[in-house]
C-alpha cells in the first residue's frame, strides 16, 4: 500500500470524501460506474443519490457539463470540487454545483468562491444536508460591523477645516458575499448617507474621542453644477454644499492615509436591506438563504 506521502492530491481528497460519506450514513463506492459515466466517489441513502468529482487537472467548461448532464439524466446530484474553475466559466449557476478544494486545513478544505470554507467532512455534510444551495440575489444581513473613517476637508467657501466621513467596510450576506451596491455622484441613496450610518457617525461626534470633529449636516442641497438638489455633505459653519466630485477626490487621499483624523468600528442594524442580483451557491449557516422572503 503507498504510504500518504505517496500518494497523490487526487487519491487523498477522494479517500477523504469516500469516509466522510460513510461516517455521514452514506452507502459510498469508489469509481463508480453508471450508464455512460464514471464518478470518483458515489454515495447513495435511501433516494438520494450523490456523485462526487474531483478536478485536480484542467477540464473544459462543455465537457465538465456534458458529463453533469448525464448524472442530471440518471437522478444523481452531481458536485465538482475543482483546483482551478474552467477558463469559461464566468458565473456560478445552479446547474453546476462546482466548487474549490484548497490544501489548508485537515488537509483539504473547500472553499464557496472565497466566501466560506469548510473542511471536506463539513463540506459535505452541509451540501447533502440541502444547506448549500443556489440562489439568485445576495441579500445583506440586517446587522452589519462596519467602520467609519473620518478625513479632514476644507470648505471650499469659508474656508473652515471640516470632517467627512467614508464606510471602509464592505456590507456582506449571511453567506459572507461582499455586497458592492451600485452608486454613482450626485445621487442621494449613498451608504454613507443612510440614516443609520448618519446616526453612527453622529453618536460619534458627540464622545469624548469625537468632540474635536466637525461635521456638518448631510440634508439634500442644490448643485449648481448638476442643476439638482441631493444628498449631501456640507460645511458645518456655512452651510455651503461638498459637490460629490470634491468628496470622492478627499476620499480617495484620505484612503492612502492622508488627512485621516480618526476611525471607528461599530455593528450597525440597517433598516432597509441591499439586495444585488448576484448568482451563487449560498451557505448561510444558521441565517436564512439570500432569497428567502
């Protein structure tokens, strides 16, 4: 017998898969064939019949669906644990529960597009338990950790030393999915001016770390470079408004250090949620999947 040294990933990954099956309840069987296809680790409990492929050399976006096609034909769930995802695929999608086996932890781990990892034994039981499943849209949790960096910004008018503020954190899902909601200048529904966000910076303000801040009101004022009135930050003295085009260019040198004056990190509860349109295997642990209503 070959030592594990020996031995290659490939064969490793598949001994562990094929234990985990049967310490999860699971009849499992290695190479084993069906009608037109071959898996390298079947297992099957009562009506469910599962087939496991591990991927450690490249392969080809068509063939890897032409031989999913066969295991959808046959009523087997198919699940592919990739090295390296094919050169053609862009997006997940639910026809193809095709993931990543990283050599970390246990040895191996595998990883849902860098948004969770688990161990393989984990892995699976999560998967064939129906805890990993696809979803179309992320959905924020409604309690956030997010952090506060506060910059300093001189009113382009008065003159006066003022203190904005960005979010340096990204909002995620339960399933840990960075949401990037969409936000261009000049519009009034920016993260930084939700109200729950406002009122952190605000609460700030008002300690002892924060007294020395100077930070206007954010209310809706008139640009005259847009011809329009949104939200925005605006200079605690003069009341004068921060065009959007000035604060993302304070924000960007406040972002490699400099003019920074403080930061804070706090959990924040949000009062409406962020919902993208991002396909995805879902693992959201104990919370509910990204689409559930």
């Amino acid at each position: 017998m070959s030592s594990k040294s020996e031995k290659s990933k490939h064969d490793l990954i598949q001994a562990e898969i094929f234990a985990a099956c049967n310490d999860l309840g699971f009849h499992a069987t290695q190479e084993h064939k069906g009608k037109g296809w071959r898996t390298d680790v079947f297992a099957v409990k009562d009506s469910k019949k599962f087939a496991f492929e591990i991927q450690i050399s490249p392969q080809s976006l068509k063939k890897t669906l032409e031989r999913q096609d066969k295991y959808l034909r046959d009523g087997v769930v198919g699940c592919w644990l990739f090295e390296k995802s094919p050169s053609k695929l862009s997006d997940e999608r639910p026809d193809l529960p095709l993931f990543h086996v990283t050599e970390q932890i246990n040895p191996f781990s595998v990883s849902l597009s860098g948004r969770k990892e688990l161990c393989i034994h984990d892995f699976l039981e999560q998967f064939i338990s129906g805890n990993i499943k696809f979803c179309n849209v992320v959905r924020t949790t409604p309690e956030q950790k997010v952090k506060l960096v506060f910059y300093e910004m001189e009113c382009w008018k008065c003159k006066a030393m003022n203190h904005l503020y960005y979010i340096e954190t990204n909002f995620r899902s339960a399933c840990n999915a960075v949401i990037h909601s969409y936000e261009t200048l000049w519009c009034s529904d920016k993260n930084v001016h939700r109200p729950e966000i406002i009122a952190l910076a605000r609460e700030f303000v008002e300690t002892e770390q924060g007294k020395n801040l100077k930070l206007g009101e954010i209310k809706r004022r008139f640009s005259k470079t847009v011809q329009d009135s949104y939200l925005s930050f605006g200079c605690y003295k003069c009341d004068s408004i921060f065009g959007d085009w000035y604060v993302m260019e304070a924000e960007l040198e406040a972002g490699y250090g400099y003019g920074q004056v403080a930061t804070i990190e706090r959990s924040v509860k949000l009062d409406e949620n962020i919902e993208l349109s991002i396909p995805h295997w879902c693992y959201p642990g104990e919370s509910p999947f990204c689409d559930a209503s």
